[in-house]
C-alpha cells in the first residue's frame, strides 16, 4: 500500500477508526490520528498495553501517551479498511483438509 493512500485515511476529517491488515495475519486498530504517523516506507503506530491474549490496538483516548510501538514496513501492509473501533481477535486460518 502506498503512503499517500494512508495518510489521506488517517487525515480525513472527521476520523474514523481504521484496521490495518499486516502480511502476517495481525491487524493493528488505530483508533485516533495522533496515534499513527507515516513516513515513505513505514508505518509507526502507538499501542495500548501489548498483552498476547489481546489484539494489537491504540490506546481509547488520543490524549494518552502510548506505552507500546509498532514499526511496519509499508510492504507489510495487506489491507486499510474502517473500523467500527473495538477491538477483535485475528481470525485464524482455516484448517488443511486430508
């Protein structure tokens, strides 16, 4: 995905949660534009608590400071789509059939 086509997402006025969907199959909510910036390659994003059990997401409030980060190459990226903001498990894959 290109850098242009997120950065419109994330400045668009009035924002919306958006899912990004990486090439590993984690998704990444982003909850608030302060809480994502993007360079021409990356994309860096502040996380909420970063538990295993939980999926990866911003904090709820643009005013808190973010005690985790994300660094993603851009081509990382698989998909930018909007969110209704709550946060969701990754879907697994599909088992193989025999």
């Amino acid at each position: 995905m290109r850098a242009t086509d997120i950065k419109n997402l994330i400045k668009t006025e009035p924002f919306a949660p958006i899912r990004v969907g990486l090439s590993d199959g984690r998704s990444v909510l982003i909850r608030h534009p302060d809480q994502a910036v993007v360079s021409e390659r990356h994309l860096f994003v502040g996380l909420a608590k970063v538990q295993r059990s939980r999926p990866l997401a911003t904090p709820r409030s643009g005013d808190v400071f973010a005690p985790d980060w994300l660094l993603v190459n851009l081509l990382q990226v698989t998909s930018v789509e909007p969110d209704d903001g709550a946060a969701r498990k990754p879907k697994r894959k599909p088992r193989k059939k025999r």
